[in-house]
C-alpha cells in the first residue's frame, strides 16, 4: 500500500490520504483550503470515512482546511504540539500513535523548519512535511526556525529510518512525486555528508523570498484555518486611543511591517527578548531594562535614528502595557507616528497564570525565533 498524493499548484503543497482497505478509515495530512471539494471527492470515491485530519506543522505558504474537514466530514484534527495549533483537538507529542481502523501512524517531532514540525511514520512511508523535502529541506530563516535543530532531525530521526523508507515530501517544485531514506541521506545536496557547521552555514546563505502570504494565512493556521468574520472587521483596522496613533492587532502591524509601511520596534528588555524569543527584524530596543526596570535614558535618541521620516513605528513589549507608554512618549516627545500592537508578544495570562495561550505574537503564529 502506498498513500494517495494529491497536488496544489498554487502552493506546490501535497496532501496525503492514507486509509485501512478494511474498515476504509482515513487520514488526511497537510490539506489545502482550495482544494477541499477535490479531497472531498477522492474520499468519496475511494468510499472513505475520514477520522483524522493532520497537520505537520503550521503553515506560511496555504490556509489549511483542517477546520472545515473537522466541520464537514466529522473528522478528529491532530497537530503538533510545539505549533500552537490551539484549535486542534489532538496535540501530539513525539512517539504519539494514532490509529485508524486497523491501520497506525506514528508521529516524530521534527525540529528546525519549525520549534513544532513533525513527521508521520506508516508502515514503511515517512510524510516529511517541510522538514525533508527531495534533494533539499525546509528554510529556517523565520517562525521559529532552527537549521542546528533541523540538522538534528534529518540525521538522527529521519536518517536513522530504514533506506528503503519510502520519503513523501510537503513540497515539491519541480514534478518530482517521491524518495527514499537511502537516497536522501547519500546524495541531498543540502545536508549529505555536511557537518552541522557546513549545514548552518548553506541554510544561513540561501536568502529566499518571504511567502507571499505569510501575514495573512499563518494566524489563520494557528485557528486550523477557520475564519472568525465577526472579528475579522477590526482585525486589519487601527483602533482609535489617545496619546498616541493607536491600537492595532498583531496581524496588522505584521503586514505593515512586511510592506516596509513602518518599523516594527521591540521594547522589552534584553532579558526576555533572549529568554523568551525575539522578532527577526525588530529593532531592539528596551523602555525598560532590568535591574529594576528603570526607564533606559537612550530610548528617545534610538527611537528617532531607528525610525526614518515619514515610516510609522509599531511597538511591541510583552503583553501591550510598556508599548502604550512608549507609544505615548513617541508621539508627544518625538513627533512620531506611534502605535501600540495590542497583546504583545506573549499575550495576557490565563488563569493558571500561563502566556502564550490566549492572544499575543507567539499565540497569533506571527514569526518569532528564540536565540
């Protein structure tokens, strides 16, 4: 047996359907929004229930319909654990088996392309997602990226598979359909016979562009693609406030900063941006720094050599307290066009005390990356 793979053109994305001859229980992985009707229709006629609908990482190039096939289907989501992927039912760990009629797949944790991404073993296929790719491998350049830690999962996980491991790959761009272990561990230009420094360093140097639409479908990904109209009329508005520009959502200041529209400034302190992650192309840049949290009295003359006459200024801090204060004294010391982003980078805490849960940078899956 082998899977059913299905083609996205427009984001050059497979799906993977794999199901018990028995039972006809399925599984879908990766599933494009476009491409729904389409999914639909092969488990329809292969006379395919669908149980689950899988996710290998959180993904900036498509909108998922992981949430609609959930809706429509009655399906279980599934989605690493490490993805922030909050709407899935399941949140797998490494070793996770999950069953579908008399059939099994089990889930590795796959570090590097993401801090989340996984792979999915079925008999002897591997669904490698973003993480291995045919002659190549996933970028690692944003979203939590790590080329040491994907180095790591490509030769001491998926390396470690038997060669004859049939490799069902995430992406492919040039009409190649599949590969195996062996091939790739002997003649993957990125990473055969490398290193870990030789990798860093060919992973560091391959400058590709952003995803186009990177702004718009990675927060829609962390909800498994499913669209909240009733939030969505504010969501790219600025919300009015005084002393300064105002409020706007993590996803808007994202686009702005994308567009090149405004800089995007982080005012936590050096501390949390190294202990709890950074922003890659914020300019750092504390309010307030430990010991103490005293104000830092170089803010005002970074603030104006950071910020070029004309661009707007979006301040980020920890959950969108010191980023008001920042933004006021912007505008009223400094003239500048200022706004806070509401919910910070780790949002506010839950009642058990936790961030990262309920809104914020991280939580609304916006690129972030921890040293």
């Amino acid at each position: 047996m082998k899977p059913i793979q299905l083609f996205d053109p427009a984001s050059s994305t497979y799906t993977y359907i794999l199901f018990d001859k028995l039972t006809r229980d399925a599984v879908i992985i990766d599933p494009v929004d476009t491409q729904m009707e389409r999914d639909q229709a092969v488990l329809s006629d292969f006379g395919l229930t669908l149980r689950w609908a899988l996710e290998t990482h959180a993904h900036a190039d498509h909108l998922t319909s992981v949430g609609q096939l959930v809706e429509h289907d009655g399906a279980m989501s599934a989605a690493p654990a490490g993805c922030g992927i909050a709407t899935a039912a399941v949140q797998l760990q490494n070793g996770d088996v999950l069953a579908f009629g008399h059939e099994q797949l089990t889930a590795l944790h796959t570090p590097g392309h993401t801090a989340g991404s996984m792979c999915y073993l079925w008999r002897d296929h591997i669904m490698t997602g973003d993480t291995l790719l045919i002659d190549g491998c996933g970028r690692t350049d944003f979203q939590s990226g790590s080329a040491e830690a994907l180095y790591d999962s490509l030769t001491e996980v998926l390396f470690a598979l038997p060669p004859d491991t049939t490799v069902w790959p995430g992406h492919d761009y040039q009409g190649r359909h599949y590969s195996t272990i062996g091939r790739e561990k002997a003649a993957n230009p990125r990473v055969a016979g490398k290193t870990l420094e030789e990798f860093v360093a060919t992973m560091n140097a391959l400058n590709l562009p952003t995803p186009a639409r990177l702004a718009e479908v990675l927060p829609l990904n962390q909800t498994s693609g499913l669209r909240h109209d009733a939030d969505a009329v504010t969501l790219m508005q600025v919300r009015p406030s005084e002393g300064y520009a105002g409020d706007v959502s993590p996803q808007l200041a994202y686009q702005w900063f994308l567009s090149g529209e405004a800089v995007l400034v982080d005012v936590r302190s050096d501390a949390e941006r190294e202990w709890v992650g950074f922003v890659p192309g914020a300019v750092p840049l504390a309010w307030k720094q430990w010991p103490g949290m005293a104000i830092n009295p170089e803010f005002d003359e970074a603030l104006k050599t950071a910020v070029p006459e004309g661009k707007k200024v979006v301040l980020l801090c920890r959950s969108g307290v010191r980023s008001i204060a920042a933004a006021k004294r912007a505008t009223e010391a400094l003239g500048l066009q200022a706004y806070n982003i509401l919910e910070g980078f780790e949002g506010d805490p839950n009642g058990q005390a936790q961030r990262n849960l309920q809104g914020g940078w991280r939580f609304r899956g916006l690129p972030w990356r921890q040293k």
